[in-house]
C-alpha cells in the first residue's frame, strides 16, 4: 500500500471534490483519480459516492474506515519522523573519534578537555588505539572520525577523505656515549648493524624505519618490538640499544644521558592525520572538532618548512 495514495485519500474526502483536492495538493484531477483507483481495487471496494443532492463526494462506510486508518497512518508516520529527527539531532551532535597512541599525548589531554568544556552540548566519545589498528576499527564501522599516522595505500585514498594536520620529524635516540651521539645529523645509513628497540608492526613508525632500511638495501637489527616508546627509552638509557622518538616524547620520557639525533632523510616524519569516511554524513558536532583539532594540532607543529633550509645549507657529518 502507498501512503501516498492514503494521503491524496484524506484530502478528496476532506475537500469532497476531486477537483478542489488536486489544486490543494497541486496534483492533476486524472492523477488523483488514478490514486482513487488504486486504493479501491486494493481493497476491493467503494471509497466514495456522489451525493445526488449536493453533487459532493461522500464516503462509504468502508471508506470511513480506510480514512479512519489513513488518519491513524498519518499520525504514526508524523510521530516517526519526529523520533527520527530526534535522533538525527542527537548524532549530529555526537564526536565518536578513535585516536592513534601519542596523537592525544602530544596534543596533552587538557585540550580534549577544554574542547568538552567548551562545547557542552557535544556528546563525545574517545578511543586510543595503535594507529594500524585505529584504521582497522575505521574501516570496520567504528567511530565517526579518526586521527591516525601518515603512510597510506591508494585504497585508503578511496575509502577516505585525509586531511594532513602537520608532521613531527622521526629522530634517532642514543645514549651519551655512543658513537653516533656526537652527530648533528645521521642517515638511515648509520643504523645499518645498530641493535634496535622499537614500537611493533601495530605502529606505522615501525613500518617507516624498515621502509627506509630495506631502501637503503638492508634489514634493521630489531631486537625487540614493544607496544610504546616508554620501553624503547628505559633500554637506550641502560645502552642495551638504540631507538627512534620524536621531540614530545622525548621531554616526556625524562630519562638522563640520552641524546636525539634528527635523520637527514626529508621523509623520516610522523604524520598526524584526520580520516573521514568518503560518503559518510558529517554532523555539526564532527565539523566543530575537526576545525577545533586542525587548529589546536598545528597550532603545536611550526610550518612544515621551519628548519629545512637550514639544514639543507649542512652536510651530514661523517
């Protein structure tokens, strides 16, 4: 049954005329005939007669029972709509964001804070996860946006809209004593044979340094995979190895006598990204923090280009 044709029914039986129904519900007279039509060989019976006296069309006493049920149709309908933009309402208003493991710490849990202090009427959720393992859940279904590490494959292009939120230069992290500390710069090169500690496959920075390794045709000497930077710094510290960090971890380890080392490598970078599903509907509350995070993110990263031409003008230090 359309409901269409119910509703067409309820304004010839409320106007009485074909004619007038049509040019209240801008349809034409044929077209809402035909509606008639459909509605009686559906139910297999008369909906309306004509008054002979007035020349008026009145219901039946089976059409009285298809107008009280289009009535009755009508107001569900209405109801339904209304707990539909409710809810649509709801969900515009929700932020359900999965964050990769040091996104949220380099940009310090006090500006997530600040954002729900600001925005009250924003429902927000938050889930931290290594970053391969953000996008698995993504992909999935889960969350209405994420923040991941750059290195994508071209069919994340098409299954997400990315927008590169800045890069944080990869270093290399040694103790005070080791013979690369005294560098001003090291390449991919150096680590060539360095026993290594470092963050496992479930983290893209992982995937960057072998990259690199296997580009400068040899394998790292990863002696031990680790779910955080915190372990990789405890066992430089103690000259068991070395490692990679960034500047932010770095100043939150704290641990004394180590030194970090920038790479001479333009790409050794750490990427934050903002992943959006392509196709997906965006809410004001989604649009309120992505404008909130792109600003509140690079407001911490210096331009990408910040230090470049200086280091441009060295040469790597043998």
């Amino acid at each position: 049954m359309n409901t269409k044709d119910l509703e067409y029914f309820k304004e010839i039986a409320e106007t009485k005329s074909i004619s007038r129904a049509s040019r209240s519900l801008y349809i034409s007279p044929q077209g809402l005939s035909k509606s008639l039509k459909r509605l009686e060989e559906e139910f297999q019976t008369t909906l309306l007669d004509r008054d002979k006296s007035s020349q008026e069309l009145v219901l039946t006493e089976t059409g009285k029972a298809v107008l009280a049920f289009a009535e009755k149709i009508g107001n569900m309908e209405a109801g339904l709509r209304e707990q539909i933009a409710e809810i649509e309402e709801k969900n515009n208003k929700v932020v359900d964001i999965l964050s990769a493991y040091g996104i949220i710490r380099f940009l310090s849990p006090e500006r997530i804070l600040e954002f729900q202090k600001r925005y009250p009427d924003i429902e927000f959720h938050y889930h931290e996860h290594p970053d391969r393992k953000v996008e698995e859940y993504f992909l999935k279904g889960y969350g209405n946006i994420a923040l991941s590490i750059g290195g994508f494959e071209k069919e994340d292009y098409e299954r997400y809209d990315i927008i590169e939120l800045g890069e944080l230069p990869v270093k290399l992290l040694v103790y005070e004593g080791h013979p690369l500390a005294k560098k001003s710069f090291v390449t991919i090169e150096d680590i060539r044979d360095e026993p290594m500690y470092m963050e496992s496959g479930a983290f893209k920075i992982n995937h960057l340094v072998r990259s690199k390794c296997r580009e400068a045709g040899f394998e790292p000497n990863i002696l031990f995979e680790t779910s955080g930077f915190s372990l990789c710094h405890k066992m430089v510290n103690q000259k068991k190895c070395i490692s990679v960090t960034m500047d932010f971890v770095f100043s939150d380890m704290k641990e004394p006598n180590l030194v970090k080392i920038p790479f001479w490598e333009d790409d050794m970078q750490w990427k934050i990204c903002l992943l959006k599903r392509k196709g997906d509907k965006v809410g004001a509350g989604v649009c309120t923090f992505i404008d909130y995070i792109k600003k509140e993110i690079r407001s911490r990263i210096k331009p990408l280009s910040d230090g470049k031409t200086d280091r441009k003008e060295l040469s790597p230090i043998s």
